[in-house]
C-alpha cells in the first residue's frame, strides 16, 4: 500500500470519527469501529478488490498495522450494509468540506449499473421489482439492473446521486432529486444544470427554473440553436469521464450486488471513495483533483 493511501485513511478515519463523534453501542463496543469499517470500505474500492473474501485475506496480511482486527467475510458484508447511511452522510460532508461545495455549476447524467448477464439470474434475482431492463445509447447496449444519476461539480465531486431502476424517466428521477434536497438547491443562487439532450422537456425547464435552476442541454433536430451551445462539448465530457473513473478504475459494472441492500452499498463505497480522494487531493494541493493513481496501487 502506498504511504499517499495510508494518509488518505488517515484523514477519513479522523474526519468520520469526528463527524460521528464515537462509535456509540449498547453495551461492549465493536473491535471494529464504523469509522475503521468506512476506511477499510474505501481502500477496498480504491485498490480494485471486488471479492470481499480475497479483500479480507488480503488486509490480514497487508494492513493489520491500519487494522488491528478484521471481520470475518460474513461479518463485514452485514456491517458494510447496516453502515449505508453513515457512508451516505460522509459523501455529503467531504463535499461539503472541499474546496468545490459552492460552486453553481452541476454537471449531470446517468449511467447503466448492471446486476445480471442472464435470463436465470433475472428470474432469480432478489433485485427484481427495483432493478429492470433499459437501454444504454451510449454503448448500443441493452442491460438488466439499475441507473446512477450523478449530480457532480465539473471537478467531479458528487453533491447529489441516486439509483434508480432504468425504465423510469431520466426527468423524473433528477426532478425527485432536487426534490428530496431542496432545501440545498434553494440555498444557492443561480445554478447553471449542464446535462444531456436526455433531459429535454419545457415542461421540466419550467419546473427547474421555479427552483432557480437554468438548465444548458443540446438543441435536438430542428430545435433552434440554444444559447450557450457552443461550450457544452467540453463540459459534457466531464461527466463522461467521472463516469469512466467509476468504472474504469473503481469498477462500478462490477460491484457484485444482488440484494437491494448489497448493491446499494457497493455504488454508495464506490462514490465514496471517488469523493474522499477528490477531497484529499483538494486537502493536499494535488495538481489534477480526481486522479486516483496515487491511491489505486
């Protein structure tokens, strides 16, 4: 493990452990606080470990001097699950804390989040009812399973995300979005939504501009060019490559999940450990914000 990854979970364990204040329980205390639980999550995420088994062998032999005492697979994989809302409210507070939480310039789309190659999983699958069947236009590419919406600055740190089963409206997704987190919507001024031809809707523009929200898309076929066009190309590519990020080098297509509470965690450790390495490479002064090289290895 590199020394910039051991003070990347340095910092996150102090950050989480302040934040949280202290593991609290009824009775005696885990060996493994939530706070050693998230790091150990990230790190799992950041050095390429899909198998939580092999992860596990591998932090006994490599990082017992980070952590003392490792869960058995079983334990870990019940822990990891019931931390989901703690490793939610940690996305949100390293953005928060970053240099880039009030910037008015989101950049927005979605992006395909298989959980099945075959028609015997889909029968099966305890996803059924909440992952579907959708299109990805991107790729030519049918999948079954779940959307990421990612609503990220253009440096890439995340500020709001949700899955969501592919066959429901993109609009009505980001609407229920900004929904849910309008009071964070209503306490800037002026946010300039850069999105896809995807989102295309009067109706939806008008809805947005009521929350103060100027959405810049590209005019479709016909459609008289909108003002501002001429810079989307370049900013559209951002989002692209913070999807390729968590893909690429986090393998999101690949987090294993076949519960609802499995995969929900295994995309929320990935935008964990995309946020908390953009927020350590803004801590630090790092030259590019969202690279993960100095972590991956």
């Amino acid at each position: 493990m590199t020394p910039d990854l051991e003070t990347l979970l340095t910092a996150l364990y102090v950050k989480i452990d302040d934040e949280i204040g202290g593991t609290r329980w009824m009775g005696r205390p885990p060996l493994l606080s939530d706070s050693e639980l998230v790091c150990l999550a990230v790190a799992q995420a950041l050095l390429g470990y899909r198998s939580e088994a092999r992860w596990l062998r591998f932090a006994r032999k490599r990082l017992s001097g980070l952590f003392p005492y490792l869960l058995q697979q079983s334990g870990y994989n019940k822990r990891l699950r019931a931390a989901l809302p703690l490793v939610k409210r940690m996305i949100r507070e390293l953005a928060m804390e970053s240099g880039f939480w009030t910037d008015t310039v989101w950049i927005t789309d979605s992006t395909p989040v298989p959980c099945g190659m075959s028609r015997p999983t889909v029968q099966r699958s305890n996803l059924a009812g909440w992952a579907g069947y959708g299109y990805c236009a991107s790729h030519s590419r049918f999948f079954w399973g779940l959307r990421l919406y990612l609503v990220c600055t253009p440096t890439g740190m995340p500020i709001l995300w949700a899955l969501a089963n592919p066959k429901i409206g993109e609009r009505e997704v980001l609407a229920a979005m900004l929904e849910v987190d309008a009071e964070l919507v209503a306490r800037r001024e002026g946010i300039l939504l850069i999105s896809d031809k995807g989102f295309t809707s009067k109706a939806f523009e008008k809805d947005l501009a009521g929350l103060g929200v100027e959405l810049l898309r590209p005019s479709r076929k016909r459609e008289k060019k909108r003002h501002g066009e001429p810079m989307l190309k370049k900013v559209r590519q951002l989002i692209e490559s913070v999807n390729d990020t968590l893909k690429g080098q986090l393998d999101l297509e690949q987090h294993g999940g076949r519960t609802f509470e499995g995969a929900a965690i295994r995309v929320a450790q990935r935008v964990l450990a995309l946020a908390a390495a953009i927020w350590h490479n803004n801590k630090t002064g790092a030259p590019v914000t969202r690279s993960l090289i100095a972590y991956d290895h």
